[in-house]
C-alpha cells in the first residue's frame, strides 16, 4: 500500500509539471486534455474507495506543487544578483510553488466534500471549482495571476479573440471545462453524456470562427496617420547596474543611442522600467547636457524612473513612469499601484528589515503605493493622446486595470532582467496579448531584457523586437476598435458565467435524478 501510494504522489507531481509544457513558451496546449482528464478522473475514482477526504487535500496540492514548480522556477533567479539573497534562493524555489499549490489543494479538497454523485454534474463543479478559485489566487493579498491554463491558447489568437468578450477569467472557466472534458469518455453514464463533448469542442470551434471575422475587419479597416510618432525602445543593458555603481552617463549614451533622434520628426520616446542605474525623477535635469545635441521641442521622452516626495518628513519612493519635455521638464507622471511583494516592498517591513531582509529591487527601503491610476491626458505643442500606463508586472491584472476605457493606447514598460535567461519573459510578454484583446486598444510595451512589441487590439503582434536585443520599433498609423464588452463590463461578465455554471450543475443533476 505503501508503494501504491508513493506512486500515486509522484504520478501527480508528474502530471502538474507535464501541465506546465502547455504555456509559453511551448504552448503544446493539447497536452492539457490528456493531464485534466486523467486529473480528474483520479479524483473521481478515490473518491469512490477514500471516506477521509483530508488526502484529497494533498492530492491537488501535489498536482498544483508539480504545476508550479516547473513554470515559475525563474522567480528565484531574481536572488542571483545580490549575494545577500543567495541563501533564499532553495527557499523560494519550493516556498512560492509550495504556496500557489494550496489554491489546488482548495480545489481538489472542496471538489471531492460537494461531488454531486452524477458524472456531469461532477463535472461541472469541477470546472466550476476550479475557475473561481483561479480568480481567488489572482484576487486576494496582492494577488498573482500568472499561469491561469487560458494562456496555453496565447498562440491560437483566433480563438482569444473571445476574451474581447467574456473576459480571461471567464475563457480560463471555459478551457478547464474544455481539457476535462475527454474523461466524460471514460467515466459517462450513457452514450448522451458525451454530447457535453461535443458542445464544448463546437464552441471553442465556433470561438475560431468568430476571431477570424473580427480579425478580418480589422484588417480592412482604414489607417490613421498619427500626429507623432511613439518610439518604444528595447534595450539589453544588464541589471548589475543596480549593484555595481555603474554611471549612470553609460545607461543614458546607450538609450539616446538606440533612440536614433531626427530633429524633424515629431516622436514620443518610450524607455523601459528603471533603465538608468541611481537617478530619481528630480535628478534627470542634471543630465540635460547629454540630451541636448539630440533632443529639441520635437521631441518628448516617457521613461520608467523612481521619484520620491517628502511627506510630513518622511521620504517615501515610488516607482514611477514620466513624460519629460526636451528641456527634461515633467510634463506628467503616474506611481506604480501594484507593487511586487519583496521585490519592491516588504510585507511586515520593519520586522523582516531587522532580520536583515531588504526589497530586491532597491537598497533604502519599500517603495511607496501610487494612490490611483490615471490616464495620462497628454497635450503638448498639438498634441493630443491619451494612455494608461502601467508598469512591468501591473499588466497581469484582467479587469482590473482601468474603469474608464476612454483611452488611445496602453503603455506598458518592464525591467525583465530579474528572470535572467528563462522562460520567465516569454510569460510575462504573453499577458499583453490578454490585455490588448480585453481592452481593445494598442499595447506598446517597451522591456530592457525582455520582448518590446507593438500589439494590436485583436492581439497580433504587429512588430517586435526579439528578447535580449537593443532596437527601436514605431508606431506612426493605428486603426480603432469599438470599446469592447469586457472593457465595458469587466469581471462582473465572470460572475454571469458562474451563475450559468451553477444552473447547469444543477440541471444535470435534476434530469439524472428524474
């Protein structure tokens, strides 16, 4: 028994980090019809044999452990560039996977105590079970919804399209139901369950179908020739900036550089998160001699800079994206709303502070919370645009990022050289394909270290400059979209979905029993 049961563990790990082959950057999504299927037929058949459903608890902790530690290893690279941090580097590689695995083990746990006892039902609750508490681990404390199963579908735009609707919480619903739905196979009842097959490959058929309509009339829509052009810059200047005293003079030659200034060309330049190594927002005008040659009234430059105000004597620091003029005067500015735990805040900050703990990202101290995000009302010698900015991991966030879609563009700026050389990047990229579906507007996303791109509001990406290479991309003509039903709506379309979840739970369950 002994043995059965140490199989059966690491027959779950196993089949967590087989999970794991469906997201970017592999996107082999058609493994997750094989390890949802045979996930839940798992739970189905102990079920029948365990009256304790306390393992249940560590069955799903073990699958979501398996998930979790194969698809957010990198997370302990970020503890490479500090030798103060190196001895964390075992403890997070295990604590944070070990700690998103509970949300599995509440699913497994709270699926096998409300099981109905027909199959379809059970099916439905599974699914049901599984999406809400997805939403949960996205949710609560500052919440991380990195790796939701929707994002094996980021190659498949088509079919993403549907987000523009429904939502990612509610597409992530849809694809549990859809890669579990292979064990109605294995475990129906009668021949008409397998129906409940068909209807969901219909419709993930019929999402196809309606992706390529819209990405049809998009693209036969007419351009719009902008006033300025917006030049996202990727650049791959290490992170040892931050620990090495490096001058902050090199940063900035190499990003004017890569900028390739035309004095006649109107251009709003977009640098990444925290590119020039111990210069806050008030310092930058020291460097104005360095712009000067290049720079003229032609010319605004958003970049990603730390800023601090002094607030009843104390000194709080922000990370912050900012408009400049040529003259390095701030035209606007936004701090950063969600803050990365440890990374750029310490929870419980003077308790872990006296055991020697420090933010990763900074020496002094936490950064500060922006109090709002506002969008960024641009106007300036005939310009006029308005953008939602967000800063690096901010982009995560289905609907949660805006309330008010009265916008042009998304600008989103990141430092990506805290995941060193993993897949880490090719993740973090692959939720602003989410993000330009739901919103329906352009994602211009400027990275050091990580992909830059310019994505479009169907989610094509239209121009990239690759990971780890230092180029410019621009965009000088856009097409618009309508505001789209989940701009409009937002998650409350999510709770529509559960509602109709649990009226088909217990319809099943109805007609079974009649």
């Amino acid at each position: 028994m002994k043995k059965k049961f140490f199989i059966e563990l690491i027959f779950l790990i196993l089949l967590g980090a087989l999970t794991s082959l469906s997201l970017p950057p592999f996107n082999y999504f058609i493994i997750n019809f094989l390890t949802f299927s045979l996930f839940f037929v798992f739970l189905i058949k102990k079920n029948e044999f365990y009256k304790d459903k306390k393992l249940f608890f560590l069955y799903g902790w073990l699958f979501g452990f398996g998930y979790f530690v194969s698809n957010l290893y990198w997370i302990s690279i970020s503890l490479t560039f500090d030798e103060n941090f190196k001895f964390l580097i075992p403890f997070t590689v295990a604590l944070v996977p070990g700690f998103l695995a509970l949300f599995y083990a509440l699913i497994s746990y709270l699926f096998v105590i409300l099981k109905p006892k027909k199959i379809l039902s059970s099916f439905f609750l599974f699914s049901l079970i599984f999406g809400i508490v997805e939403f949960l681990r996205g949710s609560i404390l500052t919440g991380f919804p990195w790796n939701l199963i929707a994002y094996s579908f980021s190659n498949q735009i088509e079919i993403l399209n549907i987000t523009s609707i429904i939502g990612t919480y509610s597409f992530n619903l849809f694809c549990i139901s859809l890669f579990t739905s292979p064990s109605i196979f294995i475990l129906r009842e009668n021949k008409k369950d397998i129906s409940i097959c068909v209807v969901f490959f219909i419709t993930a058929i019929s999402f196809y179908v309606l992706g390529s309509q819209n990405l049809e009339k998009f693209n036969n829509q007419q351009l719009t020739k902008l006033d300025y052009k917006l030049r996202i810059l990727s650049s791959n200047i290490s992170i040892d900036r931050f620990y090495n005293n490096i001058d902050p003079v090199t940063a900035i030659e190499e990003l004017i550089e890569i900028s390739s200034t035309k004095k006649n060309e109107k251009i709003i330049f977009i640098w990444p998160e925290g590119i020039i190594p111990g210069i806050s927002q008030d310092q930058l005008k020291e460097y104005k001699w360095l712009f000067e040659n290049k720079f003229n009234e032609n010319h605004l430059l958003a970049i990603g800079i730390n800023s601090k105000e002094d607030e009843n004597k104390t000194i709080k620091y922000f990370n912050s994206l900012s408009i400049f003029d040529h003259n390095l005067n701030i035209i606007n500015s936004y701090k950063k709303i969600n803050l990365v735990p440890f990374g750029e805040f310490l929870p419980f900050e003077k308790f872990l502070k006296s055991i020697g703990l420090k933010t990763i990202t900074n020496d002094y101290q936490s950064f500060s919370k922006g109090e709002k995000r506002e969008i960024i009302d641009l106007k300036y010698n005939n310009l006029s645009i308005k953008i939602l900015p967000l800063i690096c991991y901010e982009i995560i966030y289905s609907g949660k990022i805006f309330t008010n879609s009265n916008f042009d563009y998304i600008v989103n700026i990141s430092e990506d050289g805290w995941f060193g050389k993993s897949i880490g990047p090719e993740q973090h990229f692959t939720h602003s394909i989410f993000r330009a579906i739901e919103s329906g507007k352009y994602v211009l996303r400027s990275a050091n270290n990580g992909a830059t791109a310019i994505i479009n509001p169907l989610g094509v990406i239209e121009q990239k400059v690759d990971i780890n290479k230092s180029g410019y991309i621009d965009l000088s003509e856009s097409k618009k979209k309508e505001t789209t039903l989940f701009a409009k709506f937002g998650n409350k379309i999510f709770g529509f979905i559960i509602l109709l979840y649990i009226f088909l739970i217990f319809s099943f369950k109805k007609l079974k029993n009649e």
